[in-house]
C-alpha cells in the first residue's frame, strides 16, 4: 500500500522535531511494509491551524488516490482541534483512502477504530487546552515580577516597556503611544485614522515603520 507521510511542528525549538517524526514513520512504514509514496511537512503551524492555512496538508490530501493512505505520527501531530481532525478525516474518506496512525490507530468505517481514533484527537485537544491554560497562569506571573516575555531579540516582548537585564522597564515613548491610543480609542476614533495621526507625530513601531491596524488593536486590547 502506497502511504504519504504528514509532520507537523509548532516550532523550529519544539521537542518532537521533523527530522525525529520522519524517523518514526519511516520506522514504521518499513515494518507494515508500506510504500512512502511522498513526504508533506507543515514547519510552525500550531496544532489549531485551519485546514486552509495548512497548506502541505492541503497537498498531501490531493496527492491521496483509492486505497492509499494518509500516515501521521499521531493525532495531535495531525490536529488538536478536533473540528480540524474531522474535515481531514472526512477529506480521506471522499478520496476512499485511510487516515493512518504511527501509534496504532485508524480512523475509518470501523465504528471502534473511529471511536477510538476520535477520542485521541479529543485527548489532543485538551492537551493544547491545558498547555494554553498553564502558559497564561505562567506569564500572569512572569509580568508581575517584571520579566521580559517573547522574543527579546526581534523586539517581540510587551509594548509600552523596554528590556534592561532581562527585565521589563517602563519605556516613556511607547508609553505616551499606549496613552494616545487609548485615548483616541475611547473617544471612537478609528484606527486609520489613528495611524495617521501617528505618521504626523512621528510615531511608529519598533521597526521604524508605520503601525497596522492588527497591531494598534492588539495594543488596545492589551492595555484598555
């Protein structure tokens, strides 16, 4: 049987590597005697990801014919949404092929594998639930003490504070940006508007460049 192998990682620093899912499935194709008719790899996309965003797995269900299979590592690797999980599932199905696990399950006709293979996805769900819950409680803490979160380096830690030592300190203009914001946002006015104002203030974002509607709102969302 012809099967095409589907990897999924959330980030380049995530664990459970490409380089270590391909292994596996490699693994076990060679031990079911399966033919690896081709490789999709999804690199940082988030378990949660639309169907439409993921767009190797997009591929790699066009690339499926009767009797082939779809071959992941494990559900979470596929999805951990499970309205995700079953639009792939039913995609495979349309095209008569099976949406196959490396840890043993199936999702197919078979009211038990379906049963169980379902529950997996579910499971996969709550993980990322979880995790999402635990990284908010985490971060709760981490900004009360004043620590830098995200990415110190692309300037992608919390606006309106500069890093000093790895600590947040309080930045006086990103600050009065927050409080013009906020301002104007209260008063109604809207954010194209906004960033015109800003381009004549002289404002803009850290890289020197104009605000984006997208990031104005987060910055409102964040400090309103």
């Amino acid at each position: 049987m012809k099967v095409y192998l589907y990897c999924r990682n959330s980030c380049e620093h995530q664990t459970l590597s490409i380089e270590a899912q391909l292994n596996q499935l490699h693994a076990y194709a060679q031990l079911n005697s399966y033919e690896v008719a081709g490789v999709f790899v999804d690199e940082a996309q988030s378990g949660a990801t639309s169907l439409e965003e993921r767009t190797s797995l997009q591929e790699a269900l066009a690339a499926l014919s009767k009797g082939d299979g779809l071959l992941c590592l494990n559900q979470s690797r596929l999805a951990r949404d499970t309205g995700i999980y079953f639009a792939v599932a039913s995609q495979v199905a349309k095209r008569k092929a099976r949406l196959m696990f490396a840890n043993g399950s199936e999702h197919s006709d078979d009211p038990m594998s379906k049963m169980i293979s379902g529950m997996m996805a579910l499971i996969a769900e709550l993980e990322r639930a979880t995790i999402k819950r635990r990284q908010k409680a985490a971060y709760a803490v981490m900004r009360s003490k004043g620590c830098a979160l995200g990415n110190i380096k692309l300037n992608k830690h919390r606006y309106g504070y500069s890093v000093v030592d790895k600590m947040l300190v309080a930045d006086k203009k990103e600050k009065l940006v927050l409080e013009v914001l906020i301002e104007r946002r209260k008063r109604g006015v809207k954010y194209k508007d906004i960033i015109k104002e800003f381009r004549d203030k002289g404002f803009y974002n850290r890289n020197n460049n104009d605000f984006t509607q997208p990031a104005l709102y987060r910055m409102w969302k964040n400090n309103k």
